[in-house]
C-alpha cells in the first residue's frame, strides 16, 4: 500500500514539476530530467514524512538528493546544475504555507483581542515560520552539493583526480 | 596610438576596444539577469566572456540597473583602457532556455575564441527563440496544478475542479499582461479568478475535499523561480540582490492572498 501511495506521489509530483517549469520555458531534455528529479526528490519527501521527520528537515534532506543527482546530469548535458534542480524544486516550494500565514495576518486584523485572535496569531506563526524555513531548507540543499563538488572545491578537485578526465566545466 | 594596436592594424586584424566589448557584455549580462539568473553565475559568465578576450569585468548588480567596468590590463598596474557602463535590467519571466544557451555561448567564447560579431550574432539567435504555444502553456500547467492538488491529497474532484480553476486564471494571466496590465493587479485577479472557479466546490458540496481545491487553486501563480533565486542569492553573499528579489516575491504572494481572501469573503468560507 505504502508503495501504491509512494508512486503516486512520485508521478503527480513530476507531472506539477514539468508543468510549473514550461511556464520558464524549459528546453525538453530539462523538462524531462527535472520531472524524474522531481519525482525521486518528492518521494523521498514523502517518506520521510512518513517516518514523522520535520517537514522542514525533509526538505532538505529532498533538495540534497535533487542537488546531487543533479550533478552528473548536467555533466552530461553540457548544462548548468540550477537548471535541472529548479524546476524540480518546484512542486516543494511551500506556496500553500507562504499565503496562509498572510491569510492569517488578515485574519488577526479583524480578530484582535479575543481568544480567536491568540488561534490566528498561533497560525500566522506558524504558517510563517514552516515556510521560511522549508525554503531555507530547499536553497541549502540545493546548493551545498554544489559548493562542495564545484571544479574548484577542494572535494571537487579530489573527485575529479580519482574519476580522470571528467573534468567538463559547469 | 600604442605601438602594438600600430603593428595589429598594419596586419589587418581587427582591434578590439573595450568599447565594443561593454556593449555586448553589459547586454549579455542584464538579459541574463532578465532571464532569472543567479547573481553569482551573471558575474562569473561576464568575467569569462572578457577573459576570452583578453580584458578584465568588474561587476556591480543592483535589483533594477548594473554598472560594469571593462579594463584591458597593460603591464605595469596602469590599465591601458577602462570603460564604464550604466543599463537598466529589463526584468522578464524566468526563461531556462534562455539561461542555458547563454552559458553555453559563454563557454564557446571562452573555448573556440569566438569572434565578437560571431558572438553577438549567436546571443540575437537565442534572444530569437520563440515561448512556448500558449494554448500548450495553458494545459500543461493546469495538469500541473490538478497534480499538485493530488499531493495535498486532494479526492479526483477537486482536481478536475482545479485543472478548471487554473485553465480559466492561467488563461486569464496570459491575455492581462499580454495588454500590459501591473504584473501585481494581473496576479491579484487571476488568484480572485481561480479561487472564485474552485470555491463552487465548497457551494454545491462537491467531492469529499472542497477546501483543498480552493487553497490549491492559486498555487500555479506562487513565483517559485524568484523565490528559489533569492535564497541562492542571500547564501552567495548577494544579499542586496537576494533581499529585493525575495521582497518582489513575497508582494506578489501578498497579491495571491490577497485575491484568494476576496473570494472567502465574498463566499463566507471562513478557513482554508
């Protein structure tokens, strides 16, 4: 069952990852590499909610796998690494957590002073709060990879002695 | 003139002055920047592209102009020629294209010691390159927001009524900044729209999640692009750049609230 469910969000996250990116006008190669990143990114999300891990931490961990598996690709493809992880980023960004927090700061407005106030402040907070820091999560994940294993870090360096001449710039 | 420009012309080779070479990269580097470039990466390519030639970049990137300085170094510490330059960045939809080609032709100026007007001639062509059909734009995107719909576990009717929502607010984005409309009014309509649409979900008790259709139907508006770019941003230390970006971001979000809000209002729904 728990597979069922694992694939299903693995395939609705990679069809809002290829539509959310044809707004930016990907070519097709990005388009279909950002939707399996995707896919394997939010699956691996979802798991992890599943085993009560932070949603915030998931995030990360998710933008981590996205970012690394990035890599290869985009050295195969002559492309820069950020194009195939954006878009595959996409369907994570917590644009549902972002507008209800502002929701909520309407809300307070009319609510002040009674004891539903204290509910929407409680809201606004938290609302707020899980969508700073998914987002922190998502652009950390995203890039530590990529500081890392950069041409010139040296990780990078060390990785492209030991894998030869593999060395095509990013 | 210097003796070693005197020598070049007498071989019939043409010069390359820092003044041509600002133009090209001052324009090179605001459509990238247009095109949702990190700030990091506009700042590496334009030193790569003078490099190939032979001369320095110095790079200052503000949210709505950048100032570039081309210097051809001469030895000694005293450049033999520096150039300034002031141009506003035509801000533009995120374009991954776009950002891709231009690296790419980035790296062949730098690696095939592309002439200046081969470049400029390649940079015109991925300029060139035309959006995506609109009439595709619209269903793809609609399928995205049903699917992601499906993720807030959203039942098959609320999707479909999202994939309608979103049909009817994409369509509605397209036509009002195609007439020029504020890109703030235009997403505040389109979330009013879309959120309008779906909320006939909770009127005539459609499906089992009604309140998941309205909150996700104005999710294909959220700039997730800008928002992503701003945190990268602030991370490199472009923190001036990322700050406005994330700043532009979240007004648009306020926007989508916004819209979304007047729809509650307007049909009594109290919480999402």
């Amino acid at each position: 069952m728990i597979i069922l469910e694992c694939l299903t969000d693995a395939g609705l996250a990679a069809v809002a990852a290829v539509g959310f990116a044809a707004i930016s006008r990907p070519t097709k190669r990005i388009a279909v590499m950002a939707g399996l990143l995707a896919a394997f990114g939010h699956m691996s999300r979802f798991l992890l909610l599943q085993a009560h891990v932070g949603i915030a931490s998931a995030s990360l961990w998710a933008g981590l796998i996205i970012s690394f598996c990035s890599m290869p690709i985009a050295r195969k493809c002559h492309t820069p690494a950020e194009m195939f992880v954006f878009p595959a980023l996409l369907p994570m960004i917590p644009g549902m957590f972002a507008y209800k927090a502002i929701l909520a700061t309407l809300q307070f407005l009319n609510t002040a002073g009674t004891p539903e106030g204290q509910k929407v402040l409680a809201s606004f907070v938290y609302n707020g709060l899980t969508a700073f820091f998914i987002m922190c999560a998502l652009a950390i994940g995203a890039i530590l990879p990529l500081l890392l294993f950069h041409r010139e870090a040296p990780l990078g360096r060390a990785l492209q002695r030991f894998g030869g001449s593999n060395n095509t710039p990013l | 003139m210097p003796q070693a420009v005197v020598a070049e012309h007498a071989a019939g080779l043409p010069v390359l002055t820092a003044k041509e070479l600002i133009e090209f990269i001052q324009l090179f580097s605001s459509t990238l920047l247009g095109a949702g470039g990190q700030t990091t990466r506009v700042d590496r390519t334009a030193c790569r592209i003078a490099r190939a030639y032979d001369f320095e970049v110095e790079l200052a990137i503000f949210p709505k102009h950048l100032m570039l300085s081309v210097i051809k170094p001469a030895a000694g510490g005293i450049p033999a020629e520096r150039r300034t330059a002031v141009s506003s960045i035509v801000s533009g939809a995120p374009n991954f294209q776009r950002v891709a080609a231009l690296n790419a032709l980035s790296w062949a100026i730098a690696d095939e010691k592309l002439s200046l007007e081969e470049a400029r001639q390649r940079f015109n062509a991925i300029c060139a390159v035309p959006t995506l059909n609109p009439v595709l734009l619209r269903f793809l995107v609609s399928c995205a927001n049903a699917a992601f719909c499906g993720l807030f576990n959203g039942d098959i009717t609320a999707m479909g009524l999202v994939f309608c929502a979103t049909l009817l607010g994409f369509y509605l984005r397209q036509k009002l900044l195609h007439w020029g409309l504020d890109i703030k009014v235009t997403f505040f309509l389109c979330a009013f729209a879309a959120s309008l649409l779906a909320s006939l979900g909770i009127i005539l008790h459609l499906g089992a999640t009604p309140q998941t259709a309205m909150a996700a139907s104005v999710l294909f508006l959220i700039p997730g692009i800008p928002l992503i770019n701003a945190m990268l941003d602030i991370l490199d230390g472009h923190v001036l750049m990322g700050v406005s970006r994330l700043i532009q971001a979240s007004t648009l979000i306020i926007c989508i609230a916004l819209g979304l809000a007047t729809t509650m209002l307007l049909m009594g729904v109290d919480s999402l």
